[in-house]
C-alpha cells in the first residue's frame, strides 16, 4: 500500500509538472501570435513575447505606442507585477555589453549614458505613482538585452539577459496583490497615455486552438526555471505593506534633496524608522558608495539590517546600520584615539560630582529632583554634543527636555559637569557619548 502511493504521488507530481509546462508553452505560443503586431526586429520581439509571457499570470505590460521606431531617452515598456514595477528599456546590441569601472560599454565603446538616460525616465513613473503612496524604492529602471546575458545593478539599473529576466523578475520579493497590481497597471495607463497596454487573455491562450506546443530551439525561456521561479514566488510571503506604500505625508521625505542637515521629529510609532530606511534605500540605488543609517537603540541596526535585505536585497549590502556609539567607538579606533569605557567607574563619578554639587549648594534639586535628569543633561546635551564652554552651553538648544532650565541656572550644571569629567579624568574612565563628543569635536560632521 505504502508502494502504491509513493508510486501515485510521483506520477501525480510528474503530471503536474508536465501540465505546467504544457501551460507555458500555450501562453508562450499566444505571445508570439499577440506580438506579430510589432515591427520589432526578432531578438526584440522575443523580448516582448516574454513578457507578454508574464501577464498570462496576472502581470500587466505597457508599451510605448511608437516602439520600436522610437529611440529617444523614453522607456521602451512599463512592467507592473507582485514584485514592483519595471521601467523597461530593450537595447539591441552587436556587441556584449560588459561593466568595467561602473561604467556600461558594448565592446569598447561606452555605452554609459544609455543607464542614465532609464534612471531619468524612471522619474516620471516614480513620480505619478507618489498619488498612490507608493514609494520611490518600488520601481526599478530594467535595461533587458535581447542578444546577450548580464545580470547584474549599476546603480539603481538593472542590467538582464533575456534569457534570465523572467526568473529575474519573479524570485524579487513579492510588494502588491494581484488586486493591487492591477489598480496600479490602470493608473499608469491613464496618466501616460503613449503607453498602450497588452496584456493575454489567460483563459484565451488556454483555449485556442493550436498544435502540440513546442519550444523554439533558440528557448525563450527555460521551462524549468520559470517554474522554479514561480514556485520560489508561491512561497514567499507578502512583503509588509510599509515596505512599498507610505502615508502621503511621507513618501515626499523620501526622495527629497535637502539643503543641509533635516530632522523629521514625532511621537513613537508614526514611522520616522520606516521613512529613515526608504531614504537610505533611496540614496544607496542612486549612488556608488555606503550609506550610514544609525540611531540610538543598540538593538535597532540587527533588525534594520534585516529588513532592508528583504525591501532591496541589492543594495542592502552598502548600507551600514550601526547604533551612534558603536560607531563612535569604532571610528575613535581606527583614528588611534584611545579611550575606556567603565560604566560602574562613570556612574560613581557622576555620584561623586552630585554628592559634590549639594555640599556646595547648587540648587540643582530644587530645579529638578531626580540625578537621572541631570545625569542625561551632562551625558546628551553637554558631552554628546562636545560642549566645551559655559557660552556654548548657554547657545545650545535643549529639545525635548522637559524641564526649562533658565540662563540663570545652567553655569551651576556646568560646574557639576566639570566635576564629573574631573572625577573621570582621575580615575582614566569616560562614556560612550562622550566619545560621540569627541568625534564630533575632532572631525566634524564628515569622519
């Protein structure tokens, strides 16, 4: 009995596995008779077939209405799945496309500013889909090569082979329902009218009459690997909404180009996070080097981390998520700066300098009772921010503490400071945030 079902299961799964295949090919047939419309040369069209290929299975495809014999900085095609959205441009090259020194070249003519030319065109797209919600991190400039294999980023572009672009495309983390897909594919639709949509009518393709399907020898694509490619999608589960939607409140900080220094303040759970890390994806995909995402909580960066392998895996290795101190610590390091950190030794000279400040009657309990505030004044205020005179703590704005504290009274905080540091110095000890004072004292706002 226990033969006869193991020999059951494996014909049902063969079975299965040829009806997939079978199925492909029926869609694959469909695409080819669907992209016969096109005046595009064979390797293009094969490009389109192939992601005409897709939209039997819930993708949505727009084409520019004068493609192919239009070559300008415009994108070839717009690609809506689960997995984002494509800007897609299709270049059909003699020669091999290589990157050598982030630079695109075909043979050895650089080829570079035909990536540029897609990362602006993505623009427009990135921008309409704003009135979604949708943040800027879900639409990725696509340049497909219809004769030749690559698969690899220069910058925010993503450089494919035909033959590996539909695996490609599906194995990304899955961002939107198929509900969603659609919603978004329309509103494209309607808001750049020189895009036409084309997509196959599944239950048509299963239905139509036609031989017993064949791959081309030249494979569009191989069968085993999309299946693969759609089985390993199946699996994934639904990446979290905030990862590609955003408040509309929100989804501007993204893309934004500030000035100088920004800060976005409010109360916990409104987002700043969630914001902080669509803006380093933001930077990473439209730069070469490391981008710094750091913050107080020692815990945080390990689950940053995390998240941002999941919402952009390509560019998740060049953002460094480290908490402040650590990364004070580590810069003071490899700048030879010594320093030693003894939290018992600092808090008993904190306790010394209190005891110090009450014999000599600064009114600091009147003020506020607690040494846990004025411990933080000294530690985030005064040494975090390298304050060094009783003018510069007198300047100093102090946000989000909750008690004023008057022009008057902060000279005798600043002696209980001197007192601490005093005691420190004794006994060769410091703190982490004294050490962020000092990297910020001794190298500014660049390390």
């Amino acid at each position: 009995m226990g033969v006869e079902t193991m020999t059951t299961g494996r014909f049902d799964h063969s079975r299965g596995l040829r009806e997939h295949a079978l199925q492909q090919m029926r869609y694959q047939q469909a695409a080819e008779r669907y992209a016969a419309q096109f005046s595009a040369d064979d390797a293009e069209r094969r490009v389109v077939v192939l992601l005409l290929t897709l939209t039997a299975t819930g993708w949505r495809l727009l084409v520019d209405r004068d493609w192919p014999r239009r070559r300008t900085a415009s994108a070839d095609m717009v690609l809506v799945g689960p997995t984002g959205v494509y800007v897609i441009d299709v270049p059909s090259w003699r020669d091999q496309p290589t990157v050598l020194e982030d630079q695109l070249h075909a043979g050895t003519e650089s080829r570079h500013n035909e990536v540029h030319q897609l990362a602006v065109a993505s623009r427009p797209v990135e921008e309409a889909l704003v009135a979604m919600q949708m943040s800027p991190v879900a639409v990725t400039p696509v340049l497909i090569f219809a004769d030749h294999e690559l698969d690899t980023h220069l910058g925010r572009v993503r450089l494919l082979g035909r033959r590996n672009a539909a695996s490609a495309l599906t194995t990304a983390a899955i961002r939107m329902r198929p509900a969603v897909v659609r919603a978004v594919a329309t509103y494209l639709a309607e808001t750049f009218p020189q895009y036409q949509a084309h997509n196959l009518d599944p239950a048509s393709a299963d239905t139509a009459e036609h031989s017993t399907p064949q791959l081309l020898d030249d494979g569009l694509f191989d069968a085993d690997q999309l299946r693969e490619a759609e089985l390993h999608a199946a699996r994934s589960k639904p990446m979290e909404s905030w990862m590609t939607f955003l408040h509309p409140a929100q989804v501007p900080l993204v893309g934004r180009s500030w000035g100088g220094p920004a800060r976005i303040s409010g109360a916990a759970g409104t987002g700043k996070s969630v914001v902080g890390m669509h803006r380093a994806v933001y930077l990473a995909q439209r730069s070469t080097g490391k981008v710094l995402f750091t913050t107080f909580a020692t815990n945080l960066p390990r689950v940053t981390t995390q998240l941002l392998e999941q919402m952009a895996p390509s560019v998740a290795g060049r953002i460094e998520c480290v908490s402040l101190h650590r990364w004070a610590l580590e810069l003071l390091q490899l700048r030879g700066v010594p320093y030693q950190l003894d939290k018992d030794q600092v808090e008993d000279c904190f306790s010394r300098a209190w005891l110090w400040a009450f014999r000599n009657g600064l009114p600091l309990r009147q003020i506020e009772p607690s040494p846990d505030y004025w411990r933080d004044e000294i530690g985030y205020v005064i040494k975090g921010r390298a304050i060094k005179t009783f003018g510069e703590y007198l300047r100093v704005a102090r946000v989000g503490r909750r008690t004023p504290l008057p022009n008057t009274h902060r000279p005798r905080c600043g002696r209980c400071t001197k007192s601490t540091s005093a005691y420190c110095t004794r006994v060769g000890c410091t703190t982490s945030r004294t050490c962020c004072g000092w990297r910020w004292s001794r190298y500014g706002p660049s390390p």
